[in-house]
C-alpha cells in the first residue's frame, strides 16, 4: 500500500485490517449499524491511522445527526416556518423566500471558506463552531416571534434564517471533509442514512406530539417552544461532532479566497463530468426546494393548523421508509440511481398534490400527509445521492473545493428559485406545481445521463 505523503499525494489501496481503537459499545453499535460482520472491516480511501477510530466516529457522527435533523425539522423552513409566518400574520411572499434564502445562505459563501477549512489540518472545529452558532439563532429566532409579530417578526425570521444558513454552509465544506477522512469508502451512504433514520425516528414522535399539543388555531408560542427545543439540540450535535477522533489531513496546495474562485471556475470549464453533474444537480434543486410550496399548497386546501402534526409525522416517515434503502443503494449499487430515484419520487409527490388540487373539496390532514412522505423521500434521495456522487467523485486533496464550488452555483441558483414564490399569486398555485413538476422531470433526466461517480473522476487528469 503507498502512503500518503503530507501534501495528501499516494493513492490510498483498499485495505482490511481489525478495528482496535473506540469501545465495545462503539463496536456493537458500528456493526448493527452497518453491513460489517464485525471482525474485518475495509478502510478504502481514509488514511490507515484513522482505521481504529472508525466505529467511535461513525458512532459520534450517527448521534451528531440525530440531533441535528431532529432540529431541522423542528426549526424547519419547508413546513414549520410557513406555519409560523401565517401564525404571526407575516406577508405571504415571506414564506416563498424560506427555503431559497436557507439554501442560497448555505451554499453562496462555501467557496470563500473552503481555503481557510483546506488551510487546517484538523476541521472538525469549523462544524463545532458553526454548530454552536447555529443554536444561537434559533434561540434569539425564538424570542422575537415570541415577542414581536406582523412583518417585522417575518422580516426578522428570515433575517436571522440567512445568518444561520452562512453558518451552516461552513458546517457543510467541513462535514463533508471530515467524513471523507473518518468514515471509509462503502460506509458514507450508511451513515448518512443511519442520521437520516435516526432523525426521522426522532421527528416521528415529535409530530406525535405537536399533533396533540397544537389546537386549529396554533399559538405563536408553540412555535417559539420549537425553535427553542432546536437550539438545544444543535447545541448538543455540535459537543457530539467536537468529540471524533480526527486524524490530521494534507494541507499542502491551500489557497486565498481569490485563487480558490479561480479554479472552482476553471473546474467548472475544463471538466465536462463536473459540468454535467452541476446541470443535474440545478434541476434537482428544485425537488429540495418544493416543500415550502407544497406547504403553502396545503394551507390553501384549508388544512388548520393542527395539520402541522400530521405533516410532520409524513416527513418523519420518509426518512425512516427512505433513507435506509437510499444509504445502501448508493453504496451498494449507484449514487447516480439515487438521484434518479429521487426525482422520480418528487414527481410522484406533484402528481397527487395535483391531483388533490383538482378534486375542490378540502382534504383532511391524512389525505395531503401522503405529498409530504413521497416529498421528504425525494429530498432524502437527491441529497444523500448528490452528497455520496461528490465525495466518491473526488480525492480526499480536492474534496472541499469541489464541494464548495458545488454548493456556491447551486447557492445562487436557489436565489433565482425564490421568483417561484410569487407564481401562486400572479397565475396560481397549479402552475406553480406543473413548473416544479417540469423540473423534476427535467432532473430525472440529467441525472440518469451522469457516469458513475468513480468514472467522473473530479479533478483527476
């Protein structure tokens, strides 16, 4: 096996060796998580120190996103926030801008960051301490619903959801970095998966909950004791994340902000496989961007606002039914098969909420819940298939400006999605489901068009 030299250079064989570092629990717990027997593991692609460490982290790493997804869906722009900016009486252009400005503010800034993260042998901190910023919004986010209301508690909601999503684009170069150097090749999928699942399991109980605790008129502060219980939980992700054993990484080949645009514009140029993969990945934005819109689309069949719940629970279920197959789907047979699936999925979810549209008479909470399954498993889909596709596409020297210059076009991208939100008013919300019915389509067709992520091969001469 070659080893890597301290500019990261040397292609790292697959190897099998026993795990010896973490505890039993950690052993255990690896081993029913994954498909592993428990006694011989592959450490493809990690750097062969960080081979004991790997049941410990992927541990760390599952419980980290527990908390973390539970949050998400608790503080979530796609349904929560809607329901909240209607509670507060809001302007309803507000809640078309949610979702854009939550993945535009995570994506846009992610290439200005990924030098200083490269710059770092360690990166974990860069999560832990977007993390800990992160729960600092939610909570002041959480004390100004509960204070003010109107448009300026609309305006602060969204104001507050941008800064949060700075942070979360930082946690996002840093993630992605971290995992390719404490989680083997073959058990990425798995573990995105296992935090899928386990959030789900979480939110599932949570809209059980929420079911019975929200009467047909919500008051705000039921939504403020949400997004408070979200600042708790990304609180504890960021403690959980700070304690992976980390191995240090290559820093050789580090760039200014400058230098770093120059080339993720110049891999944008030279690679048609890259290119093809940001095509793909631009129109399946719009599969993770249409929950808010089906969420408005609910609202308008006059479901009260007791249906949060119901809708909650919808999406918990699709992780749970979803990500699991969708984890080892992409580690087993193709990350690009993901993506398709899942913007197969989105556009079954548009399909019957058109269908709904059509019927005129107002459905029951239980009726429109099947959208929000058939939603959350595309946007499940799409995300951990384009997450795995990057990271297996890219060497570990790379890995971060790929993903930033990746996340910084679709960043502003999402802002352009944002125009969306005024279709509903100018020519209805049919239309609006019928154009994010097209991009779906559209999606489905370029990601079924990628190579596999091991033939893209980012970056590679």
């Amino acid at each position: 096996m070659e080893e890597p030299g301290e500019d990261g250079h040397g292609t790292l064989q697959p190897i099998a060796r026993p795990f010896g570092g973490g505890g039993v629990w950690d052993r255990k717990l690896y081993s029913l998580l994954t498909d592993d027997d428990g006694e011989v593991r592959s450490c493809e692609a990690i750097p062969e120190e960080a081979c004991s460490d790997v049941p410990r982290n992927f541990v760390l790493n599952a419980a980290n996103g527990s908390c973390t997804k539970l949050a998400e869906q608790l503080a979530s722009p796609g349904l929560v926030l809607p329901w909240l900016l209607d509670a507060v009486g809001a302007p309803v252009f507000l809640v078309g801008w949610l979702e854009p400005v939550r993945q535009g503010g995570s994506l846009l800034p992610q290439l200005l960051v990924s030098a200083e993260i490269r710059a770092r042998r360690v990166r974990k901190w860069f999560w832990v301490a977007a993390g800990t910023v992160q729960a600092l919004l939610l909570a002041l986010m959480a004390v100004a619903v509960a204070g003010i209301g109107g448009a300026a508690a609309g305006v602060a909601v969204v104001g507050l959801l941008a800064l949060f999503s700075v942070a979360s684009g930082v946690g996002s170069v840093a993630f992605a970095d971290v995992m390719g150097k404490t989680v083997p090749k073959g058990k990425r999928g798995q573990l995105l998966a296992v935090r899928a699942s386990a959030g789900g399991a979480l939110t599932l109980a949570a809209g059980l909950v929420v079911r019975r605790a929200v009467g047909q008129e919500a008051g705000v502060g039921v939504y403020a004791a949400l997004i408070g219980a979200a600042a708790v939980l990304w609180l504890a992700g960021a403690g959980l994340f700070a304690a992976i054993q980390e191995t240090p990484g290559a820093t050789a080949g580090g760039r200014d902000a400058v230098a770093e645009i120059r080339r993720g514009i110049r891999a944008v140029g030279e690679e048609r496989a890259f290119r093809r993969y940001l095509a793909a990945r631009g129109l399946l934005l719009a599969t993770e961007l249409q929950i808010p819109f089906l969420a408005l689309h609910a609202r308008s069949l006059g479901l009260p606002g007791d249906a949060l719940g119901v809708l909650m629970i919808g999406l918990a279920l699709a992780d749970l039914l979803g990500s699991p197959v969708w984890g080892r789907l992409a580690d087993r047979a193709s990350s690009r098969m993901v993506m398709t699936a899942g913007a197969a999925a989105s556009m079954l979810a548009l399909v019957v909420a058109l269908a709904l549209d059509v019927m005129g008479a107002a459905p029951g909470a239980w009726m429109v819940a099947p959208v929000f399954v058939l939603a959350g498993l595309a946007k499940a889909g799409v995300r951990l298939g384009r997450k795995t596709y990057l990271v297996d596409a890219t060497e570990e020297r790379d890995r971060a400006l790929y993903v930033s210059a990746s996340n910084t076009g679709m960043g502003a991208l999402a802002f352009g999605y944002g125009v969306l939100g005024v279709v509903p008013q100018l020519v209805g919300m049919t239309i609006l489901l019928l154009v994010l019915l097209g991009l779906s389509t559209l999606g489905l067709v370029a990601s079924r068009l990628l190579p596999e992520a091991e033939q893209a091969g980012f970056g590679r001469p």
